[in-house]
C-alpha cells in the first residue's frame, strides 16, 4: 500500500513508519522539521509538510491508499489536535482517501460509567490534550464523507516490545487481570497496520490494549 504518515518522527509516528516499511509498503513520511525527518528509515520517502495546511495535505495524499495521523501539538497548544483533525478530513473528503487517527484514551469509558478523564485521579497535566482529543473525535463523528477510524491507546502508551498481540475494543477501556490498561508504542503500530491491511473498523472509534 501507498501509505502517509504525519507526525512522523513522533513517538508514535516514527514506530508507524518503521512497522509500516518492515511490512513492505511504500511510506511517505511527513512532518515539519526536515532534521528529524532525516533519522526515519531509508526505505521511506520523507517530506515536509504541514498537516494543518489543507494544500500540503491534499498534495502529499493525492494518489495513495492511506493516511495515518499520529501528530501531537506543543504544550499550550493542545487545539491544534482539531485543526489537524477537520484539516485531513477535508483533504481526505477531497482525494478519497482512508484515513486512520491516532487519538487518545481520555475519553475512553470506563467500568461503573464516565470517562476516564473524569475519574478522579486522572493527573491534571493531561487534561487539556484529552480535552483536544474529545474534539479531534467529535470532529470525525461529524464526517460522513470520508472512511474514517479512530484508535484511542490505552491509558499507558510506553515504548517497548513489539509482540504482535493485542485485544480489540470499542468505546470502552480495555483493561487487563490488574486492571492496567497498557500497550507498547510497538504493538499499537502493529494493530494500526494490521487495521490498515484489513479495515475492520469505518467511522468509528476502537481501542487496543493487551
Ligand atoms: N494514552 C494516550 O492517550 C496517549 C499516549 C501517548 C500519545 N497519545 C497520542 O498520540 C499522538 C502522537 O503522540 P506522540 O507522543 O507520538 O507525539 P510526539 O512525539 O510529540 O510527536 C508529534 C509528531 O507530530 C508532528 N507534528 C506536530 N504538528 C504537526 C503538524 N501541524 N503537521 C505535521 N506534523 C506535525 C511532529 O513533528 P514536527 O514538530 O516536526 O512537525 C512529530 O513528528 C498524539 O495525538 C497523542 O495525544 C495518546
């Protein structure tokens, strides 16, 4: 497959392009800074492009089969998530392209109801990129254009092995025997590729966690 990926020399975004080009496909990874981009794998295309700049999306996903967004704004800037959301929508709307997102976990439901934003204990920091979140999917939902799917991680998303296991869910967190929802940055790329090879999820929302 012909596959862009924004954000890609991100956390996730650079574990995307590495499972992504081990599995053969042809990746065209995407973000801002040329110097960062110069570290992903040699197989993959770079380029620099902004995804908040609708002719910079358009450009970079005219022709290909998918494209993957694992992009995270500063610190203060959390409202981009949005913007980058409604901006690869209308690309996507634009090129026909499918289109996977990366979101978060914070507007998961948990067990006995609510969010897991909401519980108590949920650290402060991140309730402003949880907040972005709620908008990057509440953007999506509102799409009916373009063939979306929306993977909220679990609660702890770590660099580690890649195992190639994972269970899918839905809207609802999914935790383990301990009660920890986790999996490895590894293993999400592997289940966003594994969505990408055999789409099983359109115009919604699924997690993964082991
Ligand atoms: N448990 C959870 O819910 C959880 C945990 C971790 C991460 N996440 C989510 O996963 C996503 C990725 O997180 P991460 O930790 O991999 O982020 P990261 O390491 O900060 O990487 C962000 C990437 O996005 C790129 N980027 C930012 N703005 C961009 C723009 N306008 N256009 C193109 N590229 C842009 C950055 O490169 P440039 O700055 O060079 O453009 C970089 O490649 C985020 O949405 C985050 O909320 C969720």
């Amino acid at each position: 497959m012909r596959i862009t990926v924004f954000g890609a020399t991100g956390n996730v975004g650079r574990r995307v392009v590495a499972e992504a080009v081990s599995r053969g496909h042809e990746v065209t990874g995407v973000a801002r800074n040329p110097v960062r981009l110069a570290g992903l794998p040699g197989e993959a295309r770079v380029r620099v492009g902004d995804a908040t700049d609708v002719d910079d999306v358009v450009a970079l996903t005219t022709g290909q089969d998918l494209v993957i967004t694992a992009t995270c704004p500063a610190p203060g800037d959390e409202s981009q998530l949005v913007t980058v959301a409604t901006t690869l929508l209308t690309a996507c709307a634009k090129t026909g392209v499918r289109l996977l997102l990366v979101g978060g976990a914070g507007s998961l439901t948990v067990e006995g109801g609510g969010r897991l934003m909401d519980r108590p204990g949920y650290p402060s920091f991140l309730l402003p990129i949880a907040a972005a979140c709620v908008g990057q999917l509440a953007a999506c939902r509102a799409n009916t254009v373009v063939d979306w799917a929306y993977l909220s991680p679990p609660d702890l998303l770590v660099p580690g092995e890649r195992t190639g296991l994972y269970r899918v869910g839905g809207d609802e967190l999914v935790v383990d025997a301990d009660g920890e929802s986790r999996i490895s940055i590894e293993d999400l790329a592997v289940a966003l590729l594994d969505e990408a090879e055999q789409p099983r999820h359109h115009r919604t929302r699924f997690t993964v966690a082991y």
